[in-house]
C-alpha cells in the first residue's frame, strides 16, 4: 500500500471527520449568541465532561469565558443552512437566532438557552480553560441533557437523527452514511 505525505497545514485531514454542533452562549446582560463548531469532543464519563475548541477571536469566546456555561445543541442535516449561517456571520453584529430562524427555549440548569430545531442537548458549566495553539479548549462538565423522542438507543441514533459531520474548511454529510 502506497502512501504520500501530507503537508502539515493539512494535517487534520486526515482523520475521521468530527461531529458539528451549534453551541449557545450568554453576554452578562442576557443576550444569546451562537457559535458553529466541528471541534467538540466527548472526554469522561465519569464524570460527564466534553471539550470544545473556540478561537480568542471569535465573540463566542469571550461571552463562554466570561459566564462559565455553553450548551451543545447537535443539528440534523437540515439545520445546515442555518449552519453555515451561524459559522460565518458574527454575533457581535447580528442576532443569529433571528437570522437562521432558529427558536431559543431555556435550558433547564444554565443561562445560555437551547436551539428547540437541534435533536439533543448538553447543558455545560465550565470546569476548565487552556490555551491550545490558536485556539482555547473549556472543558465543560455536563449539568443536564435533552433529546428528542425516538433518537436515543444505547446512545443518539445519528441515521434517524441525520447529524452534520465535518472535515476541513466545508460542512458536509456523505449522503452513503444515510443511505435508507
């Protein structure tokens, strides 16, 4: 088997592609923003903690910093507009729940609200922060979780729920991983 090396700007690339999420955060006077994220990953089970990785020049980061809390919505497949919308227009300018559509519901043990449309949810405070190359991972211990009726199994079904997959610089979902 024959392989080539990959330049390093490249690199993460060629791992499996990760799982997108719309993640949800409060400025201190109560205003909800949004952020697109492929950098989300599972870390402990016990106890239940993720990771998220946020740029210092992203709006996000500041409000997720400043509040200690984020909630992790996963979108299905046709939330992908909506998507692409909140990954590249800033909060800072405009309100992302009025121009994707999307309807806040409040969580039930942080401030940052839900995104009703996205099939589950995990309520997040923030147990830690480290500044990792150009960008900074809060680790983020689950406080609650949601999900919608018939998508969880062992574990969230992704053929019913239809999550966004990611990898390098466009959002997609390989139409064979939902293959009927």
């Amino acid at each position: 088997m024959t392989k080539s090396d990959v330049e390093i700007d490249r690199a993460l690339r060629v791992g499996p592609p990760t799982s997108v999420v719309l993640v949800t955060c409060t400025s201190r006077d109560g205003r909800p923003n949004i952020i697109t994220l492929g950098m989300y990953m599972p870390i402990s089970t016990k106890p239940p903690l993720l990771a998220i990785g946020v740029s210092p020049r992203r709006y996000s980061h500041r409000l997720i910093k400043d509040a200690g809390e984020f909630v992790i919505n996963v979108p299905p497949m046709r939330l992908i507009r909506q998507v692409v919308l909140c990954g590249e227009s800033s909060g800072r300018d405009r309100d992302k729940f009025k121009l994707t559509g999307l309807t806040p519901k409040p969580s039930k043990k942080v401030r940052p609200p839900l995104i009703e449309e996205c099939v589950s949810h995990l309520e997040c405070k923030v147990v830690r922060s480290y500044r990792a190359g150009d960008h900074t991972l809060f680790l983020g211990r689950v406080v609650g979780a949601k999900v919608e009726d018939g998508m969880l199994d062992d574990a969230l079904d992704v053929m019913k729920a239809k999550t966004i997959i990611h990898k390098g610089g466009s959002y997609f979902t390989p139409k064979l991983f939902y293959r009927a």
